[in-house]
C-alpha cells in the first residue's frame, strides 16, 4: 500500500465513521416500527423482534466500528504518523492537504 492509498484508506474510515454514527438513529426506528408491527399480532413476538433485531444490530455495528478502526490504525502506521488527539475535522484537513501534495 502506497502513503496515498493510505492516506485515502485513512480518510474513508473516518468519514465512515461519521456516516455511522447518522445512521444508528434510522437503524432504531427501523427496529422499533418493524418490532411494533410484529408486535401488533402477539406482543411476546414484537418483544422478541425488539430483543433479536437489537442484538443483531448492536453485533453490526460492533463489526463495522472495529473495522474502521483497524483501516485507520493500519493507514496511520502506514504514514508513520503519531496519534494525536485530534477532531475529526482537523484530522479530514490534514489528510485532504497531504492528498493535495501528492
């Protein structure tokens, strides 16, 4: 893998990240109408819906968080950058102005 490959593995992660966090609210609503209209037959079945449809969400994102984490924690060792405590704002424009150079 290249720095800018890198770099662009680096910055996708991160924007991942970001979608993610969006799109956990839509996740539960979906959850919560799909188990409410199960539930609407049997309320023991709309509440096994709410249990297992949750679990399987909460494993997804589990997955994808860590998957995330491992492409940034690969593309920064990869620059050879430090870790810093930075937003991910400031970490975006780093990564768009080495893209830049390059």
């Amino acid at each position: 893998m290249t720095r800018r490959e890198a770099a662009e593995r680096w910055k996708a992660a991160v924007q991942g990240e970001a979608k993610l966090r969006s799109r956990t609210s839509l996740g539960v609503v979906i959850i919560v109408l799909v188990s409410g209209l199960i539930g609407s037959i049997e309320i023991r079945y709309g509440i096994g819906a709410v249990l297992l449809l949750g679990v399987l969400f909460q494993f997804s994102l589990e997955r994808m968080r860590e998957a995330f984490r491992v492409a940034a924690d690969a593309s920064r060792q990869r620059l050879g950058w430090e870790e810093e405590a930075i937003s991910t704002e400031e970490l975006l424009s780093r990564l768009d102005r080495f893209l830049d150079r390059r």
